[in-house]
C-alpha cells in the first residue's frame, strides 16, 4: 500500500470530515505520537480539557479513537494517518505500548476496532 493525500482522502467517510482533519494534522494538536511498525497512536487535543486517543494499524486500515464522532474513521484517525505520512519522524518508535493501546489492541477487528473495510 502507498501511503499518500490522496489515499488518506479517500479513506474518509465524506468531505465535511476530511476538511476538518486538515487542521488537527500538526504535531502541535497532539502528544505522546509513538509506534512501531503495526500501529501509531497520539493524543489530539479536544476543544476542553481532555485528549483524544487515537490509533492506527496502518497496513490494516484499522482506526479506533475515543471522540464522540460518528463517523469512522474520524477527522483524528484522519489527521494522525496524515501526520504520519507527512512527518513519520514525529513518531517516537516504541515496543512498549502504553495501556490504552495494549488494551485497544487486544479488541481488534471483529473485536472492535472500526475498519474502512467493512
């Protein structure tokens, strides 16, 4: 799979998301970005206080994020899959997973994560 704008465009579940994801797609949106060679992740600032935890299986096409948003993938999945092939070097390469994502993990397709595939 070639990662690409293009690609990433098409995931998305219409315009209206893909054009919202467009400014979340900065490392300055984010915190804890880190992955290896299955998954990313990061935390994206919500409009409050709290994060957004956002993850993906690349290869997969695999999103999971705890917005409340309907739609799927959703314009975090979006703009961390954008900031991924933008600017992979953001990502701190870890194989120690923090718990959230081990335990997000361990619920994968049909065990819960949202795949553009189905």
């Amino acid at each position: 799979m070639i990662l690409s704008e293009k690609h990433i465009q098409s995931l998305a579940p219409d315009n209206i998301s893909y054009e919202k994801a467009k400014p979340l797609a900065t490392t300055r949106k984010w915190r804890n970005l880190a992955g290896n060679e299955e998954v990313i992740w990061g935390e994206c600032k919500s409009s409050g206080a709290a994060f957004y935890k956002t993850l993906i299986k690349p290869k997969e096409e695999l999103f999971k994020c705890n917005c409340p948003s309907r739609k799927h993938p959703c314009k975090h999945s979006l703009a961390l899959f954008k900031i991924y092939i933008q600017n992979s070097e953001a990502f701190k390469v870890s194989e120690d997973l923090q718990d959230w994502v081990s335990d997000w993990l361990e619920n994968l397709p049909g065990k819960g994560l949202e795949s553009t595939n189905s």
